[in-house]
C-alpha cells in the first residue's frame, strides 16, 4: 500500500507491504536510524518516536497507522545543526547516557513526558520513563537530565 | 519480527468496518491501537489474514456524562481516560487503573475496547469494569446489542462478542457507594498484574485469578452480611482457579489476593 507521512518536517512517502511496522519505515524508507529495535515486543521502547506528538513505540505502530500523520525522531528534535534540544543538551550536561542505545528512545519519552508535564517530580520523572530501559542502568543520570531539561525549558519559556 | 503478511483494510465509520468484517469473514481481526493483538502477530499467536484498522473512527473515541452513567467510546485511549477531569470526578477508579495499564507509550496507542475486547484474564480494566457493573454496547451485522459486564468475559481471551460484531461503547452507571481502590501487584514496572484487585463500593474484582476476570463473591457477600474488611478479605481466594506460572504459583496468587483485598478494602474505606 502507499503510505505517506510527515517524517522531521519532510514528506515521506512509499509503497510498502502491509505488514510494514513504522520503524522499519522510519528506519529503512526515511533513512533515519536513530531509533533502535530493541527487544521487538514493546517492553523496551528504543524505539520511541512521537506520533502526532505522543510518543509510541515505533516497534508496534504499523506504517499504516500512521499514514497520513507526523512523526519526529530524535534527528528532528533539535532547531540547527548546531544548537541542541534542552533534552538533548541536559542529557549531554548532566551524562544521562552510557552506551548510547536506549538514548533516542528515552530523549523522546522524555519529550513528551514534558510536554504533558512541563514540570514533573522526580517521582514522575521515574515513572513517566517506565516504558525505557537502560541495560547500562544509567537511570539516575537520565532522571536528573530530565530534570534538568524541565527546569531549562521553563527558563526558555519566562525569557 | 514482523507479522505474517495480511490484508490492510481501513474503516472510516462503524457501518464500514462492520462491512469490511463481513467481507473478510472468520479471518479478519479489527485493529484499534494494536497493543494487543501486534505482539501477538509478531509471535504468530494470532495470524488474521485481514486487519480492519478501525483507529480512524472518532466516533468511538469520547467520553460523555450522561446523566446517572458515563458513556465511554471504545477506541478511548488509557491515556485519555487516566487524564480526563470527568472520569477524575466520576470514576477514580477507571482513571486510576487507566493509569497503571503498561508505561506511557502504551497507554497513549491502547484503547479501553481493545484491552476488553481482549479477554485477558491479567489485564487491568477488564476487572474495572467487572466492579463498575458496566454495559457493554456491541454492534454486528444483526444490529446493536447491550452485554452486562458480568457475561461478557467467557473465558481465556474469550468475549460474548461475535465473529463480525465491534464493541462499540460502554456505559457505567455512577456508583452509589464512592470508596474505591485498586491494587496492581508487579515485579518489574511494566509488568502485567500477578494479581490485582478492583474496588467500588462493595464490588470487588480480581485479576489474573481464573481464565477470565472475576468478582470476589465470597467477600462480597461477607461485606453485605456486615464483616469487617479485613475478615471478610480472608475470603478473597474461595472460587478462584489461577494458573500456576513463571510469575507465582497457585498457592502464591491465592495468598496474594487476600492480602490485595484486605489492602484494597481499607484503602478504599478511606476514600468515602
């Protein structure tokens, strides 16, 4: 079937097997491989992207759900070639990664975490990344980076 | 892992996806945000050879005071329902456990029909609804029928719903009695429930202790015979039937339901 979505801000369109699941058209027909295909079952959301600004788990989204709608990865997140998302600079300041896999999925999980909760406890940091994991265990860190990225938004914000 | 393949139809009304299941025949399967039924492809647990991807349907995505009950659409996600101030007023209990249904990601692509259309003996909402005393509301090719919550769940991943027909809405009548509580026992965080408990009143509903969700009967009645909470939660286990797992055995599930009730009982006592 045709699909067709808006990928970063650009058009993306493609004839696809029914059976395409959106990372693979995210990955394979956008060319963006960010988003990492973790465990394949929905459990460890390396594979989190938003949809229509809430974040999912790309691993369990067909192509076709999300046909006609908008995606960003994390390679969409920041504004310049040189200039960070505030998640992406806290997790950079305050080493909110190890290994780097699980890293696209949770600075997306944590972009939507805070646009529903602008600023979150860390109480609700922890739960709001429950559907990430980090197999280096690096969670402090990614708590604190995204505390930190809260608190750096509202700045932006009052400015 | 990618599902075998299958034909990809999409439903922009009721009336057309009933037309489309029609057409399909036993092999079609409706697809609401596929949080369920896409794992269960990508391990050929469940192989349809036609999905009618009914997530398109605004119809069935509401939530609505109507009067003494409230109506929810099916294809309500748990994230709208776990976020809704009028459920927060009405039905603590639905927006509570809505909110403890599997991590944020989940929760934003899930939907309330699917997760009860699912018959999942450990899922959380079908034990909510079990305790809510919901209807039902079912649309096929014979017309519009009403299913009380109590026989809808027929077994393991077993529903009264028929080959073709869509769960449409379900309509919760606004408890009398406000204590509610639900607890959701787990050993990592996004886990299914070992076991768990729903609380309205003097409902009480158990997950994960039989094939299909149940209420708590032998504490209910002791509740309505005037027991204290705590002693009629000793009833909690009488008539359950849980599996032996790699979570928990039928000894632990049984031992566990008790402690849940009693737990839930008190909590909800403090909510009335």
């Amino acid at each position: 079937m045709k699909v067709t979505m808006t990928v970063n801000g650009r058009a993306v369109a493609a004839e696809v097997a029914d059976r395409t699941l959106l990372v693979h058209f995210v990955r394979e027909v956008a060319g963006l491989t960010a988003a990492n295909v973790g465990c394949d079952t929905s459990s460890c959301g390396s594979c989190t992207v938003l949809l229509d600004g809430q974040s999912v788990k790309s691993c369990t989204v067909l192509a076709a759900q999300a046909d006609g709608r908008e995606v960003v990865t994390v390679e969409g997140l920041a504004s310049g070639p040189d200039e960070l998302h505030p998640v992406q600079q806290a997790f950079r300041d305050e080493h909110g990664l190890q290994c780097g896999f699980c890293t696209p999925g949770m600075v997306m999980a944590a972009v939507s975490l805070l646009t529903e909760n602008p600023r979150p406890t860390e109480e609700q940091v922890r739960s709001g990344l429950e559907g990430n994991l980090c197999r280096c265990t690096g969670y402090h860190n990614i708590v604190r980076a995204v505390l930190a990225a809260a608190g750096a938004m509202e700045g932006m914000e009052q400015r | 892992m990618i599902p075998a393949p299958f034909t990809y139809r999409r439903a922009w009304s009721v009336d057309e996806a009933l037309e489309l299941a029609g057409q399909g025949g036993d092999d079609a399967k409706f697809l609401a945000g596929g949080h369920s039924l896409l794992p269960l492809m990508k391990l050929r647990f469940a192989v349809p050879e036609v999905l009618i991807d009914i997530g398109r349907l605004g119809e069935l995505s509401f939530i609505r005071d109507e009067n003494g009950s409230i109506a929810v659409g099916a294809l309500t996600s748990h994230h709208d329902l776990a976020t809704s101030g009028l459920l927060a007023r009405e039905l603590p209990l639905l927006a509570h456990a809505a909110g403890c249904v599997g991590d944020p990601q989940v929760r934003h692509r899930g939907t309330i029909g699917g997760s009860l259309a699912h018959g999942d003996p450990a899922g959380d909402l079908p034990a909510v609804i079990l305790a809510l005393d919901a209807t039902l509301v079912a649309r096929g090719p014979t017309g519009r029928r009403e299913v009380g919550a109590a026989e809808f769940f027929r077994g393991l991943f077993e529903t009264a719903l028929a080959p073709g027909e869509l769960l449409t809405e379900i309509r919760i009548p606004k408890p009398r009695d406000t204590a509610w509580s639900f607890q959701k026992f787990t050993k990592r965080a996004i886990d299914w429930a070992i076991v768990g408990v729903a609380v309205q009143g003097g409902s009480v509903a158990l997950v994960n202790m039989g094939p299909a969700p149940l209420r708590a009967a032998a504490v209910e009645q002791a509740l309505a015979g005037g027991a204290a909470p705590a002693d009629a939660a000793a009833h909690a286990a009488e008539g359950t039937s849980p599996v032996d797992d790699i979570n928990a055995d039928r000894g632990y599930r049984q031992h566990l339901a008790r402690v849940l009730v009693a737990r839930a009982l008190a909590e909800s006592r403090t909510r009335t």
